[in-house]
C-alpha cells in the first residue's frame, strides 16, 4: 500500500505523521514501523524516523508495555496467558513481554481479578442458583479472558460463600 499522497515521502514527513499518530495512541516500534512502510516511506526514513522518536522520548516500547499491562491487569481485561499472547499481537518483543510481566508478578492477583469481573460484568449471577448453560458461558468467557479453571472455580465458590454470609447477615440483622 503507498502513500495518499502522490508526492514522495521524506524523512521530515515521516516523522510528522509518526507524530501524528502518536498523538492518539501509543504504538510499538515494530507496528509504527508497519505503518511508515504502508505509508510508502523508505525503510532507512522509517528506521531514522523511529530513532528520532526514541531519543526524544515520544516512542518508548518499554513505557507503552507496561501501562498496556497494568491497564489490561487492572481493568481485568486479560490474565496470565492471554495477556502474553495479546502483548505480542500488539508488536511486542517477546524478552520485553516476559521482562515486563515478570515485574508484575508480585502484583497479580487471579481471584481478585475474576472477582472483580463478576461484580462488574455479572453483579446478579449466583452460582448455585445459576443454570449449566449460565455456569460454562461465564467459565468459558473467564477462561477467554486467561484466568486457570481452578481459580474461576475457587472464585466462584468464594464468591458464593461471601452471598450466602450476606444474605444470613441481613436475615439476622432484620430480626433485631
């Protein structure tokens, strides 16, 4: 795919629209890269383009990896596996996926991070009230996500006994 433009692509107007694009997003050198050349800019433009970014601190992979990974971790988004494999759909270096999660290992947390998705994205599921239809999509739509069978378990029985301590709570607290 070439330019837009008929005009030909030089160093400045690569780094403009790089510029550009940075603006709305964060993006990895290697997707930038991607992008430059389907714009039609040659691969030494593009290559000094992105090294320009980088010493003045507009393009950084590091950076970009991990608030994409604590943004993914918080909002629960993805976990485990499934983080891995979508930071490296993203463009990223596998040794930076690993060094990155690594660094976050102390701070993950698979049962909060499941927890935290019922609540927000199935505030009123009950598992034993539930059907085995609801109980596999919402195990299905977890394990999707990247979260262990074991731990969707583990929360979900958690999660069941947390309601029933509610409802026995109010049951004694209405009785005063």
């Amino acid at each position: 795919m070439t330019s837009r433009s008929t005009e030909p692509q030089t160093a400045e107007s690569a780094y403009q629209y790089a510029l550009r694009l940075l603006t709305g997003r964060d993006y990895t050198s290697a997707r930038l890269l991607g992008k430059l050349s389907g714009r039609g800019v040659c691969e030494l433009d593009a290559e000094a383009t992105l090294v320009r970014l980088q010493n003045e601190g507009w393009l950084n992979d590091r950076r970009y990896a991990v608030r994409f990974a604590e943004a993914a971790l918080a909002d629960a988004r993805f976990y485990g596996p499934r983080l891995r494999q979508e930071m490296r759909r993203r463009g990223f270096e596998a040794g930076l996926v690993d060094d990155v999660l690594g660094g976050l290992q102390e701070y993950l947390d698979e049962g909060a991070g499941i927890r935290a998705i019922l609540e927000r994205r199935y505030p009123d599921f009950r598992f034993p009230a539930a059907t085995d239809r609801d109980k596999r999509r919402i195990i299905g739509y977890l394990q999707r996500r990247g979260y262990g069978l074991s731990a969707i378990i583990q929360a979900l029985k958690a999660a069941q006994h947390d309601q029933e301590y509610i409802f026995t709570y109010k049951l004694r607290g209405s009785n005063k």
